[in-house]
C-alpha cells in the first residue's frame, strides 16, 4: 500500500505542476495575442489614416480638373457668342 499512496502523491504534484504551468503559459499567451491585436490595430489606423488622405487628396485633384473645364467650358462659350468684345460692342 506504501508504494501505491506514493504513485498517487507523485501523480497528484505531476498533474498540480502541469495545471500550474499550463496556467502560466495560457496567461502568456493571452498576453502575446492581446499584445499582437493592438499591433494589429495600431497598423489598421495608420493604414485608414494614409488611405484616407489619399482619397481627399485625389478627391481635391478631381474638383481641381472639374473646375478647371467648367472654366474652359466658359471661355468657349463666349468666344463661340462674340465674347466680351461683341458684349461691349452693343
């Protein structure tokens, strides 16, 4: 019966130490992804950052152009109807 109560002990500190362990590196891992996720998120907010000022960017190049014909469009149309000269002529 001796030997057998001390299989039992030694069973019992070998599952303890591993349900110890297995805590400590579940924690760690724990740490690790949270540590990883705001690394993530930090990247994801630079990207949507740089993303974003690149479409104001070309937003602002795009009524820029538009304006850019509008005005052209103008001129022509005055010219095609005499332009300011005719207009003073009268």
């Amino acid at each position: 019966m001796g030997r057998n109560l001390f299989g039992c002990f030694m069973l019992g500190v070998g599952v303890g130490a591993g349900m110890v362990v297995a805590a400590q590196m579940g924690k760690q891992s724990r740490q690790r992804l949270r540590g990883r996720a705001g690394e993530g998120s930090n990247y994801l907010k630079q990207r949507g950052a740089a993303l974003s000022d690149s479409a104001a960017n070309l937003v602002g190049k795009g009524k820029k152009a538009t304006e850019r014909r509008l005005d052209e469009e103008s001129l022509q149309r005055m010219e095609g109807e005499g332009g300011c000269e005719q207009a003073v002529l009268r």
